[in-house]
C-alpha cells in the first residue's frame, strides 16, 4: 500500500458564476416598477495552501478530481446569488506547482503560503444592473461566466538544510535518529529508507533540519532504482553529507568509489555542484570499519573533503560532526541576499491600446479573421444567444470597443467569416459592416413607453375630456340615424 506519495497530477476545476436574473418589480396597483433581476454569485476558487501538518501528496493521489461549488444564480426583487465556497486544498512545506509542460507556476514554501490554482467564474449581471437612460427596461441578463479548469502537477520538494546521501543500508536513517529526536524505520536490507525522512537538529544556538534521502544507486539519475523519485529533495539542502558505509559486506565496493558512483550521479541529475560537501564514513565501532576508515580519509581529505569519523550504533563523533554541521549551515543561510520588500510596479495601459488583437487567419482553406482579447471574449461568453436583445447588447459593446472598426482597417468586407475568441472555442458569425450597432438592428430595443415620465394632469384631463366629447358625438350620430 502506497504510504508516501511526493508527486501527483491534480485535475482541478473551479466553480461558474451564476446567471444574472432578467425580472419587473410588480405589486398591486403598480404593475410594472421596474427591472429588479439580481446578480449572479461568484463561482468558487481553487486554492493551495501550505499546511505544516500535512507531509505527503496521498490524499490527491487517491482523489485527484477536485472542484470548487457554482455560484447561485440571481433573483427577482434585487437578490444576487450565492457565491460558490473555495476549495482549500492542503499541501505540505515544499511543494511546486507545475503546469503540464513542466513549467513552474508556484513555489510553495512557508506556513500558510496560499496560490489560487484556478480562479472561479464571475456572476452574469441582472437586468436592474444593465438598466439605463436609454436602457429602462432590459428583457435580458448576463449568463455567468465558466470557472477555470485543467490539469496541473505538484510535486514535495523536502526543505531541508542538510541532505544525507549514500548507498542504501549505509547508515543514514541510524544517523538521522542520533542527531535528532526522527524515529525512521531501521533494517539491513537494500532501499528499507523508502520514504525521506526529516528531523530537527539543535547544536549551539543553530537550530537546522537534516533529511535522510532514500538509498542511490548507479544509474539513479536515469530512473534505476528509487534515487531519481527523490533526488529532487536535495534541491533545496545548503550542505550534503555523504554517509560512507566502513564496514560494508561487498567485496566489490569501497568507500572511495562509493563517493565518487554518487558523486557522478549527482551531476547527471544536474544544479549540485554549488553545494559543500561533508564526508561521514561511518560504522567505525567494528574494527575492520575503524580500519578502513583510517585507511581513505587521507586521500578523501587530499581531495579537499571535511571528514569525520562517526558510528551511530556506539554514537561516537556526532558532538563534532553536529557542529560542524551547523556552521556550515549558519554560513549558507549568512550568504543569502536579504529580500527586499516588495516593490508593486503599476503600468498604465497606452491610450491607444484597443485589449484585442484582430489577425487573418486560414481555418480548413477559408479566410477567418479571428478576434482575441479578454473584453470580447468574457462578452461573448456572457451572452445569451437565444436572446435577440441579449445579441443586440453584444454587438453595441463590441461597436463601441472598437472592433468593427478594427476588422475593416483589417480588410474585412460583407460576409466575411469573423471569429472571437480561441480556435476550439469561439463564436463565429458573418461581417455585416453596415451595421452601425445593434440598437439600429433591434429598433428602440429596452425602452418601454410605459415607464415614460407621466404627462401633466391638465393634459390627462383634456385628452379624458375629448375622449368623452367624441363618444358622445357618435351616440348622437347613431340616435339620429
């Protein structure tokens, strides 16, 4: 059973807007007081969060579907629809979102640290909201818009200062449980560290973080064993420490070429080669291993390396090492540039700057000339195309924006094919430039003469008054006859 899992593929959707409300206020003796048709609600954002509790990516192994609630849709009497909850999705202190290409969206690290993965849809409009001078009484609403959705992966990248490398069974889960209060599982077998472990060192007034990377193999950088699932967890580490195993069973191995086998590892995989290195050859409490030990310190020393001489089972010379430890890490966290504070950089958009593009493209061997921009395409996908009004609504935005304009500077002629929006999804309909906007299309469309300012009494009484005259005058006429 699968117990630790540092890397998944989430499939995530947020919530869709609700749709705005298209209502007349009516009560007794007052018939028609007006749109009252509220707005639609916000749909739900998908949010990751960082949470120390949380270590493993299990949870979205086993359930990698996630979305977040719709919105609800407005009502009549001015009420706006419910906004969608946000889904607040935990994940541990390291964690780096990538988008299917493998390009990083996200570097999670910090308690609380928040990324809004996929963000919810924004609520249609009622028609109290569209409601104007010229606009009384609009017969229509804005659909809400859909949430956001795809693919992306998240992938543990532990945060450690201090990374323990070496072959498997060499030593390094019983260091780990030596130097800090980490309680790993202990065997002689190959690959028994399956999981990394992390435990918290105190030397001095250094408190720091130590890792115990599962076991490297030749050929790790490549896929071979388990060492290329977790060689991204010494990213992050200030200092590696080879653990070397003195009293190894296999004749054909030594502490020499067990350095330099993982050494040639670490630069395939790529972005160590900056990083101290510490050497711990360990299991000197048996006497074959103390000796092997005095044996290549000198030539691991000649090769520049810091060595020391350790055994976790009788725990000799972990005082020293633990210190030496904490220097180096005290230098690494020394030698880090201080972050300045955040600089918010705000750049105003150039006056003549349209926000969409308009390019001739060739679909299937016909001319396209294809619109792209966020205003056009969030309107069209706002609009309700079963509407007549709604579509006139359209085409006065998209007038106004600029666009018709636009596709005849282009070349666009009478019956060309125009597009809005993206190649899989866009609204296509014939260029009729002599449309000056959808208003004239629609005749006086949203204006309605019973909501016209009242005439004075007078003239009420007057046309009451004629009225009666004319009615008696043909009463007279039909008596006479």
């Amino acid at each position: 059973m699968t117990t630790f899992v540092d890397r998944v593929e989430l499939h995530i959707a947020a919530g869709s807007g609700g749709h705005g409300c298209a209502s007349v206020h009516r009560e007794k003796f007052k018939p028609l007081g007006g749109p009252d048709g509220g707005n639609g609600g916000r749909g739900g954002d998908v949010i990751l969060t960082v949470d120390q509790s949380v270590t493993t990516l299990l949870e979205y192994h086993h359930s990698p579907h996630r979305k977040a609630t719709n919105g609800q849709p407005g009502a009549g009497d001015h009420r706006t629809g419910k906004e969608g909850e946000d889904l607040v999705l935990s994940v541990p202190d390291g964690t780096v979102v990538l988008d299917k290409q493998g390009n990083v969206l996200a570097d999670l690290i910090g308690h609380g640290t928040t990324y809004v993965a996929a963000q919810g849809g924004r609520g249609g409009l009622g028609n109290a909201a569209l409601a104007s001078a010229r606009r009384k009484a609009p017969g229509f609403a804005l659909l809400g818009e859909p949430g956001d959705f795809g693919d992306i992966v998240l992938e543990l990248k532990t945060v450690a200062d201090v990374a323990l490398v070496g072959y498997p069974s060499a030593g390094k889960s019983s260091l780990i449980s030596v130097l800090s209060a980490a309680k790993p599982k202990i065997a002689d077998y190959p690959f028994t560290t399956l999981v990394p472990n992390l435990g918290v060192v105190t030397a001095g007034s250094t408190v720091y973080t130590i890792a115990d990377v599962p076991g490297l193999i030749p050929g790790a950088s490549q896929g071979k064993g388990l060492g290329l699932e977790f060689l991204r967890h010494v990213e992050r580490c200030s200092v590696l420490v080879h653990v070397l195993d003195t009293a190894t069973l296999e004749s054909e191995r030594d502490p020499v070429s067990d350095l330099d086998i993982i050494e040639e590892e670490l630069k395939q995989y790529g972005g160590l080669g900056d990083r101290p290195r510490i050497v711990v050859l360990n299991k000197i409490d048996v006497p074959d291993g103390k000796d092997l030990a005095e044996m290549v310190r000198p030539d691991l020393e000649a090769r520049g390396y810091r060595v020391f001489e350790v055994s976790a089972v009788a725990r000799t010379g972990l005082k020293e090492l633990s210190f030496a430890l904490a220097g180096v890490v005290a230098e690494a966290r020394a030698a880090k540039p201080v972050e300045e504070a955040t600089r918010i950089v705000i750049r105003p958009k150039a006056v003549d700057e349209t926000g969409f593009t308009v390019k001739l493209e060739d679909v299937d061997g016909e001319q396209v000339y294809r619109v792209r921009g966020e205003k056009p395409e969030r309107w069209v996908r706002q609009t309700d195309f079963n509407n007549d009004e709604a579509v006139g609504y359209l085409a006065d935005r998209l007038n106004r924006l600029g666009v018709e304009d636009q596709l005849m500077k282009a070349g666009a002629r009478t019956g060309d094919a125009v597009a809005i929006g993206p190649e899989d999804n866009a609204v296509v309909f014939d260029f009729e430039p002599s449309m000056m906007s959808g208003a004239e299309m629609l005749g006086r469309r949203g204006e309605d003469h019973r909501f016209d300012a009242p005439r004075p009494a007078a003239q009420r009484r007057s046309d009451k008054q004629a009225a009666r005259d004319e009615a008696q005058a043909e009463f007279d006429d039909f008596e006479a006859f």
